[in-house]
C-alpha cells in the first residue's frame, strides 16, 4: 500500500514524503526499532536532504519516530497509542458535537448524508481509499463546523495520523465484504439523526457508543 496521490494536491515535497513513511510506519511495513537514514531516504525517493528532513521533523512532533544522534528512530503505534488516539477523537468529536446541538445547520446535514452515499458509491466501486476519504471528511466536517479556534489546533495535531489509520483500516475492512462496509457507512447516519435531534444528552450518548465500538473495530484490526 502506498500513500494516495490523490491526497496528495497542494503538499510540499516534504509534507508528501512525511505521509507516505507515516503510513508505512503504522502499518508497520517500517518496524519499530528501525533506523531512517536522511540519506537512504532521499536516495530512495530521488529527492534532496532537505524535505526529508522537514518530513522527520513532522513525524518526530507526532511521536512515530526519535530523532538522535545515528538517525530517526522508529516508535510507531502500538495498540495503547491508539488507544489513546480514540480518546483524544472522542474527546473532540463529542466536543463539536454537543457544542452544535443548538446550532445545527441544515447544509451540514446535508454535506453528511452526501459523504455516506459517496461511501456507499465507493463500495459499489471497490474503492477503499474513496470510502476512507469520504469517511475521514465526514468527521472533519463535524469538528470543522464547530467553529473552535482551539479544538481545531488541536484536532489538527492529530488529523494526519488520524487520516492514515482510516486508511488502513478501511482497506482490511474492505476485505470482509460489501455487507461489512455498507453497515459501517450507515454507522454514520445515526450520528447524523442524533445532530438532528438537538438533544445534546442524545449526541453525546451516541458519540459515546459509536466511538467504542470504533475504537473496538479498530484496535481488532490493527492487531
């Protein structure tokens, strides 16, 4: 699996090279323990040392990699970093989510049930990274909406790790089966019926419920 030139558009070389070793790094094709060399990398990608050293400095921040001395050592993400990840998810997401309860838009509404049939067109077409891009931008949407200057700091401190275990998720899930992928894609449409609801005991109740059995799904298949 490579990272998708799609997802691509409008990043620097070194944003670029940072998606692509973060995605190899959670899915472990690089393996914790491992050293990257500035070298080897900008051999391997026919660049100069100078992205690939903003592109370590980015992993570096995310915590997926050490730098020292004799290169960037690999940390990767274990099953308790993920964990933690979900956490700091839900935390946000249900954040965003009851702070729109008085003030939802219908646009949004809208702009969530076209991302569940995108997924929905996605499967049809066997499209995993379509479906994790639409799914990726159905939360986003949500915790964007919110108009938090400081929740959206932080949520982008995240998004990019975030954005890349969607990835890899979602093309394992693909693997169980349309039946599988539709019922995740509708798992969305309950969020969207607690928004309408304005009720924020609702919203958070189901946050609550959809971000552990994500975080569940989740961490059986990244094991």
């Amino acid at each position: 699996m490579h990272y998708p030139a799609t997802w691509l558009q409008g990043a620097s070389l070194g944003e670029s090279i940072a998606c692509e070793l973060r995605l190899q790094i959670i899915n472990e094709n690089i393996k914790p323990g491992e050293v990257l060399s500035e070298n080897r990398i900008s051999a391997d990608f026919g660049i100069s040392r100078s992205p690939v050293r903003e592109a370590l400095k980015t992993l570096a921040g995310e915590g997926l990699i050490r730098l020292e001395r004799m290169g960037a050592v690999v940390v990767g993400l274990n099953i308790k970093d993920v964990e933690e990840l979900y956490d700091v998810r839900y935390l946000i997401e249900s954040f965003a989510q009851e702070r729109l309860a008085m003030n939802i838009q219908d646009a949004l509404i809208r702009q969530l049930e076209q991302s569940i049939d995108r997924m929905k067109l996605a499967i049809t077409h066997n499209d995993y990274v379509e479906f994790a891009r639409q799914d990726f931008f159905f939360h986003e949407s949500i915790i964007t909406e919110a108009k938090h200057t400081r929740i959206l700091h932080l949520w982008n401190s995240i998004r990019y790790i975030v954005m890349t275990v969607i990835l890899i998720t979602t093309e394992k899930g693909f693997t169980l089966g349309e039946e599988r992928m539709h019922w995740i894609a509708e798992k969305h449409r309950v969020v969207i019926e607690a928004l309408r609801s304005r009720d924020r005991e609702t919203i958070h109740k189901v946050v609550q419920e959809y971000f552990a059995d994500s975080s569940e799904t989740l961490i059986r298949s990244l094991s």
